[in-house]
C-alpha cells in the first residue's frame, strides 16, 4: 500500500496569497496516477486534479499540480476566500488500495 | 449532469451488517466507461476507500476490509450497493459512493461524489 504523507498539517495564509501544498508517496506513483481534492466542512471531496496535473471541469486555472516519482505540489495562485477548505492528495489507478493523504487545512491567516 | 446518493440506515447495532445503496441519476451505470466506489471518513479523519464495482460486476476490495465487505450492482435500478458484515464502532464514519472514469486499461479518479451519509455504529 502507497502512504501518502501531506504537509504542511495546516497552512494560515491570506486571501490573495499563493500558496503550495505538498504530498509525498512512500514509493513511485506509476503513470501519473496522483489526484488532488477539496473538502469543505459538511461536502463530499470536489476533484480539483487528476493525473498529476489536469484540472478537472470547471476548476479555475489559479489551481495548478505538478510533480513525479514521490513528490508532488498543489498550488493555488491567488487564494479567493471560497479556496479555504481541506485539500487530499490521493494516488489511484496503479497500485491499489486507492490511498489518501491525511489533508493539509488551508486557512484564512 | 450526474448525480449520486447514498441511502440506507444511519444507525446500525454493532455485530449487525451496514447496508447502503448508491442511486445514480443522469447517467447508466450500464453503460460501461465508469467504476463506481465506496469511500467513507471517519469523523474529523482522512478518507479510506472500501473498493469499487464496475457495472459487469467486477470487484476490488480493500485488503483492510475485504473479508467484510461485499459490493453489488443492479442495473435495472441504476444503484449499486455495500454491504460491511461485523460492524464496530471503528465502522462509525460518513460513508460517499462516488465516480471514475475507466477506459478499459486503467482508472482515473472519481469524479462525480454522492454528498454522503453518515452511519453510526451504536447498540
């Protein structure tokens, strides 16, 4: 089973601010498999990204993913205030159980 | 636009079986092109996915839980459905089914989320 690591635990930064959201795999992530979502309190996970780096319908393009191998990024170019919420990295696809990192809490510094 | 929702009891006695059903509205499940999931968090916790069914009726348990769950299809309704066996308090969770695309070779991640539903574990 892939352990997905997410840091920071929690991120305070201000509406406006860029910021960046890290996942770390306990092995390779094969063909790219490595999504990314938000949750907002009482909402099912919204996909944001899959396969690394395609943003799924309707996602503004100030959402960006990237990364290979064990190390990928979220980034969020100019955070609007909607964007504070709980994002997961999840690996799929490849090497199942399909696994979640334990989120990283972006909030309003 | 597709829609999902789970339905089933929220409050179950421990030992007892968890029992949900998935509608899917918007789309055939029969189709083929998908593999439908159930994903559940545990109260203030990270996300734990059970396994998924494709509309054929192949399944992919969680090793953690195979020996417990079961997945279903029904195509004729447009539902598919879990059913955990031996439940504990450690089963108390909200519980989503969910949506991702399969091509044939490989998955993509889910897509389309029900809103979810919370079971309770409690005699």
């Amino acid at each position: 089973e892939i352990v997905l690591t997410q840091s920071p635990g929690t991120l305070s930064l201000s509406p406006g601010e860029r910021a960046t959201l890290s996942c770390r795999a306990s092995q390779s992530v094969s063909n790219n498999y490595l999504a990314w979502y938000q949750q907002k309190p009482g909402q099912a996970p919204r996909l944001l990204i899959s396969g690394i780096s395609s943003r799924a319908t309707g996602i503004p393009d100030r959402f960006s993913g990237s990364g290979s191998g064990t190390d990928f990024t979220l980034t969020i170019s100019r955070l609007e205030p909607e964007d504070f919420a709980v994002y997961y990295c999840q690996q799929y696809g490849s090497s199942p159980p399909d696994t979640f990192g334990q989120g990283t809490t972006l909030e309003i510094k | 636009q597709v829609q999902l929702q789970e339905s089933g009891p929220g409050l179950v006695k421990p030992s007892q079986t968890l029992s949900l059903t998935c509608t899917v509205s918007g789309g055939s499940i029969s189709s083929g092109g998908y593999y439908w999931s159930w994903i559940r968090q545990h109260p203030g916790k990270g996300l734990e996915c059970i396994g998924y069914i494709y509309y054929s009726g192949s399944t992919y348990y969680n090793p953690s839980l195979r020996s417990r769950v079961t997945l279903s299809v029904d195509t004729s309704k447009n539902q598919f459905s879990l059913n955990l066996s031996s439940v504990t308090a450690a089963d108390t969770a909200v519980y989503y089914c969910a949506r991702g695309k399969y091509d044939g070779g490989s998955r993509d991640a889910s897509d389309y989320w029900g809103q979810g539903t919370l079971v309770t574990v409690s005699s």
